[in-house]
C-alpha cells in the first residue's frame, strides 16, 4: 500500500497537471476567439460594399492661410 504522503504528493501533481491544461485551454479558447473576430473585420465583405460605389470625389474646400506679416514699431515704441 501507498504511504499517505506520496499518495498526497500524487494528488497534489494531478491537480496541477489539470490546472495547468485548464489555463491552455482558455487562453487557446480566448486566442482563437479574437483570431475569429479579426478574420471577420478582415474579410468581412458587407460593411465596405458602399466603398465601390463612391467616386472618392472629396468635396472639401481648402483655404490657403497666409502667414501674418510682423508689426512695425515706430520710434515711440507704438505699432503702425
């Protein structure tokens, strides 16, 4: 018969042995999870249909800014 305390030491390793595949499983689970989510915003054909349709005409009005001229002191030490 097993003494106690190996019997103890066997148990100990098989619960963290089962620990330890229960913490790869989640995380490979997690991993995957996201893996899937990125694949789906990757391919995911739906959301960029209207894309190809648009004439990628940019209707936006640029103003070109002229920088200020410095002000000029007179003798008096006012500006002109």
């Amino acid at each position: 018969m097993m003494k106690k305390s190996t019997f103890g030491a066997v148990l100990a390793f098989l619960f963290v042995a089962a620990g330890a595949l229960t913490a790869a499983a989640l995380y490979l689970y997690r991993r995957e999870k996201e893996l899937d989510e990125y694949e789906r915003l990757l391919f995911n054909e739906d959301e960029y249909e209207d894309e190809d349709e648009d004439d990628y005409g940019d209707d936006t009005v640029y103003q070109t800014i002229q920088p200020e001229t410095p002000a000029v002191e007179d003798e008096t030490g006012g500006q002109v």
